[in-house]
C-alpha cells in the first residue's frame, strides 16, 4: 500500500481484520481512514464518490455487490488503486468481475484474531497467481499443512496444489494463551507453539495456500 493513500474503512473495528489490519496501519502510516458504522450499499457508493478512496478493505460479501449491483457502475472508480479481501474464501467468479469492473487490483488474505491477525496474502507483483488464494505465509510466520488423519504434513507435488490439510501456524504473532481458558488453548496451541487453525487448505511447490473448508466446527452470525 504506498504513501498517500486514502482508506475506506467499511470492515467493524471490533474484529481483529479492522482494527490491526485497517485502523492501527493507517494511524501508523498517517493515512486519511474513512469510516462507515455500518455497510449500506447507497452510503457505501456516496462514500466514494465524495471522498475518492484508494484502497477498499472489504470481505466477498461486499466484493459480490461490486461485481454484481448495478448503481456500482454509476460511480468513477478511477480513484481505486487496490481491494483487500479477508474473513471468508473469494468466489473466483465474483474475484474477476470486480476487478475488471471496478480497474483496481484484488488481494485476498487470510487471518485469525490468534495470529494478530494476519498470515498470509497474494503479493501484489505477482499477478501470475489466482486472485482467489490466500496467498503465501507473511515474513516470520511459518506454516505447516498437515493431514488431519495422520497428523503428518502432506505432500507437496511438483506441479498444481496437494491435497487438502489443516493449516497450522508458529511464529512471534501467535497469541499466548486464550484467557482464563486452558483446556481451549490446549485444544488449539500444542506444546511446540504451533497453532492449530481449523482450516483446510491446499498448498504448492511456492508455499501459495487456497482455503477449502474447515475441519472444526462454525458458527457464522450475520
């Protein structure tokens, strides 16, 4: 994200994706955060229309009213430079859409409140990789893909992606312990520090991750 960019900060700061990745990098860098309490699709597009942001934080429910909605194409979007999608896996389809309507580049990375809370993401330069992956571990996160049933990292192939493991993580941003509940730490942080994710996910020769499923139970609210 270059000097001088203007933030759109639709994402709620009470989850770890807005208020690390969006808030304390923006006040850090001293860029201009424009915040929503809420989305609204006709404040959402105002938004941009008044204030001319560069870069839009966003989750793919949001990135499917972009490629899909038709008062999006009422806007000039000539101000954006870049999207950054979290919280959930990116529908290839939707991906290609709002890049090629909106003409601004689309990272997709992936989190967890315990990881501080970013892992991992799609470099920019690289514009030969998927816009839909996760993309690769970020500097002093390691990250293994192990085999649920065996406990064993799978095998990375020459050529395309392994199949599928759980995603696990070691590295200084990893949280210490979930407070006042040991039995939960112990269920997710084994003894040699690594953190145990829940999620499946395949990997290839580069190190580059694509989400697809869980092998812990969730609940999603709203």
């Amino acid at each position: 994200i270059p000097p001088g960019s203007r933030l759109l900060a639709v994402v709620p700061m009470s989850h770890g994706y807005g208020i690390t990745a969006l808030a304390n990098f923006g006040l850090r860098r001293r860029m201009p955060i424009f915040t929503m309490p809420a989305f609204h699709p006709a404040d959402f597009l105002e938004l941009v229309r008044k204030h001319r942001p560069t870069v839009l934080f966003i989750v793919p429910g949001i990135a499917s009213f972009l490629a899909n909605d038709p008062a999006v194409g009422d806007v000039d979007w000539s101000c954006a430079d870049l999207a950054i999608s979290g919280a959930a896996s990116m529908d290839g389809a939707v991906a290609s859409a709002l890049v090629e309507r909106i003409g601004c580049d689309l990272v997709c990375g992936w989190g967890m409140t315990e990881m501080s809370p970013i892992a991992s993401f799609r470099p920019r330069w690289r514009n030969d990789i998927d816009h839909t992956v996760i993309g690769m571990p970020i500097p002093n996160v390691r990250v293994r893909v192990v085999d649920p049933a065996t406990g064993q990292d799978v095998a990375v192939p020459e050529t395309g992606e392994s199949a599928p493991g759980e995603m696990w993580c070691r590295g200084d941003s990893v949280m210490l312990r979930f407070h006042n509940d040991p039995e939960a730490t112990a269920r997710m942080l084994d003894a040699d520090g690594w953190l145990h994710t829940g999620d499946l996910v395949t990997v290839d020769k580069e190190g580059c991750m694509r989400i697809v499923g869980r092998c812990k139970d969730l609940i999603k609210s709203r």
